[in-house]
C-alpha cells in the first residue's frame, strides 16, 4: 500500500516532476534540505510522493487495457422497405418512389412522399408560428437554444388539422409504424446561412436530463425529413461517417433508423448550410412507445 502523502500538493508536483525529468533522488533530498526540510521528513515526503505516482499509473494502466463496454442492446425500429428494395411502395393513399437504400446506416430516399399542394399548405400553416429552434437539454431535461441549431421551427400537434392526419396516416403506412409512437409534426425554417451541425437524433440515457425525454415514449428509434421546398442552393442533409448528402427537393423525404443510442449506428447527421433562399422541412421522430 502506498504512503499517504501529507505535504502540500505543490510539493509533490515538484518531487514527481523532478524525478520524471532525469534527476535522481540525492539531488531532490539535498534540494529539499536545502529549503530547510529536516532528511528524515525529505526522505518521507519523496517515498510517499512517488509511490502515489506509481499507484497512479499502475490504474491508468489497468483502465487502458480493460475491455470496452459492450454495445447497448438493439431495439426494435420501424422497417419500411426489406433488403431488395422495390421501385415503387404504396403508402395509404400515394404511391412513393423509392431513390435509394442503404443497409448501414439504414437510410432511405423517398421521392414524391408529399404532394406540391401539401408541401405548400404545411408551410402555410407554421410560417406565422415559427420560433428559434431548441435542442434537448441533456443537463436538467427539458429543452434549450444551442449555437449549432440556428433554425426556427413550429410543433404541429398529432392531428392537428385533416391534413396532418392525412400525412401522419401515410407515414405511419409507409413505415409500419404506429401513429401514436411519433412525436408532433415539428416544421423548420432555415435562411440564408442558417444550418442543424452533425448530431444524433437519439439521446444518450446515461445523461441527468434524458430521464423525462425517454419517459414519453422511450428511446427514439428513427427519423423522417420530408423537404417542403428546394432551396435556391444548399440546405443538404449530411451523413459525415459515409460522405453522404442528400439534396432538399420539395416532396422527397429521407429516413433513416437506428437501434440503439450509440454511434456505431452511423446516424450522426446535419442540416448543411443554405446559401441562397429558404429551407423548409418537416421532421417526424419516432418512438419506441406511444409518444403523449
């Protein structure tokens, strides 16, 4: 067991820190005497300084080569499509193309999921009600502005009007996932310049503020951006671990899905930069549960 080091901890910087630099122990002991120590004090301030030191790095040590955690458990996520895609899916009343899919991340390229006409009426509806957008504040819960969101946006409330019913209904088709498992529509503004950094959809549960956000519903397990306009230029959504970006075109949505709240999902994901016009979107997050 180590000897308790009683100096002050600037003495027992020095004594480390001379010691790692090359200096053997009769120089530290008559430098020490020098400054007025009495030797045998010398000697127990420099034995109980570096034994503490060892302990340090014999942990460190130890913590380095312990095997990593192992992944959390997969969950279930919504499957709107298998493995060998069709051209084509009916979703309720719309048939939507199928662009792309990708196995992992699991991402899927709707084109023609929304109508012009509905496009323009969902961005009618919100245009007067949007406000600075928020993220979820992992700290004390709730939500909270943050410098990497600049976009403004407006919560449209699970059947609010006929039309969002409509879309919610042909979501939840298109996707074989409950209405009830997803959050309220939330339509976002994005001007000039205005962008959403890389990020994760999911939250981390080990975080203090996570624990009122997964108690409406759970974890959430997938996200559907649907593109209201095409912008004059930019406004990409970005995949960064795949070099993947997907471009806003009115009426085309993107899904992607993710198992668990951890990275190896490859979901991080941005909203890039516009640089000429207006971006506007409709973001639908699912649930693992019913979502109040």
């Amino acid at each position: 067991m180590a000897t308790t080091f009683h100096g002050s901890p600037e003495l027992r910087h020095w004594i480390i820190q001379q010691t790692e630099a090359g200096h053997s122990p009769q120089a530290l002991l008559t430098e020490l005497i020098r400054n007025g120590y009495e030797e045998d004090q010398a000697i127990t301030f420099m034995t109980a300084a570096l034994e503490s030191r060892v302990t340090e790095l014999v942990s460190s040590k130890i913590a380095a080569e312990k095997p990593q955690d192992s992944l959390p458990p997969p969950i279930r996520v919504p499957q709107p499509i298998g493995t060998a895609w069709p051209s084509v899916v009916h979703a309720l009343d719309r048939e939507v193309n199928v662009l792309f899919s990708l196995t992992l991340p699991r991402v899927v390229l709707f084109g023609g999921l929304l109508s012009d006409d509905e496009c323009d009426e969902l961005i009618a509806l919100s245009r007067a009600h949007v406000t600075p957008s928020n993220v979820v504040d992992m700290e004390a819960g709730g939500e909270k502005p943050h410098q990497a969101r600049t976009s403004s946006g407006a919560a449209l409330a699970r059947g609010g009007t006929p039309l969002i019913a409509r879309i919610e209904e042909r979501i939840a088709a298109l996707l074989h996932w409950p209405v009830d498992h997803g959050e309220a529509l939330q339509i976002l503004r994005y001007e000039v310049g205005q962008e959403y950094k890389p990020h994760y959809d999911y939250v981390d549960p080990a975080q203090p503020g996570a624990a009122p956000f997964l108690a409406r519903g759970g974890q959430r397990v997938g996200s559907l951006v649907m593109y209201l306009n095409t912008p004059e230029d930019g406004g990409a959504t970005n995949f960064p671990d795949i070099g993947l970006e997907v471009a806003a075109v009115k009426g085309n949505a993107v899904f992607f899905s993710y198992d668990r709240p951890h990275p190896s999902t490859k979901t991080l994901h941005g909203g890039m930069p516009v640089r000429a016009g207006e971006k506007w979107v409709a973001t639908k997050w699912l649930r693992e549960r019913p979502h109040d």
